[in-house]
C-alpha cells in the first residue's frame, strides 16, 4: 500500500512551483491540500481544495519533473489552481446569502 506524503516535505520542488502559481492566482497555501504518492514510474500528486477539501485534481509526473519543473507541471498547477479560485468563489457566494 502507498503511502501519502505532503508534497511540501515529500517533492520540494514541485511543492514550490505549486505555491508560486497559486501565488499568482491569489491562494493562499493553506487554501489547498497537496500530497503526492511515490510509485515506480514516478509521483502521483494529489491536489484537494474547497471549504472541506472535497474537490480533488491528480497528476501523474516523473521523477525527472519532480526535480525539474516543467511546462507540463506548471500547466497542471495553472489549470488547479482556476479550478480552486473558482470553487472559492463560489463558496464565498453561498456563504454571503446565508
């Protein structure tokens, strides 16, 4: 059985590129939930956000991305990340017409 990890402690780098993208898109690191798998082909990270954590995006990278970034982990953060500011916001909606 694989065990998850933070991707903050477990893959730095990629730990790092996802808070500098989110960065640009206005969340905060405590907004999301990063984790990755470690298999034999590589990391599967695991992104998790909303209110409760409900909503989850995955990846499966190298582990030459894991120590490179590249364009194909960047676009995975980008596409999270406006899939995060948006369940955000809708949040945000719900909770103001309460």
């Amino acid at each position: 059985m694989l065990k998850e990890r933070l991707l903050r402690f477990a893959v730095p780098a990629l730990y790092n590129r996802m808070i500098e993208i989110f960065a640009a898109y206005h969340i905060h690191p405590h907004d999301v939930q990063a984790t990755v798998l470690k298999n034999e082909n590589g990391y599967e990270i695991l992104v998790r956000f909303t209110s409760d954590f409900s909503q989850l995006v995955t990846k499966q990278f190298s582990f030459e991305q894991g120590e490179v970034p590249d364009e194909e982990v960047t676009r995975f953060f980008e596409e999270a990340a406006e899939s995060c500011k948006s369940f955000l916001i809708a949040d945000y909606y719900k909770m103001m017409k309460r």
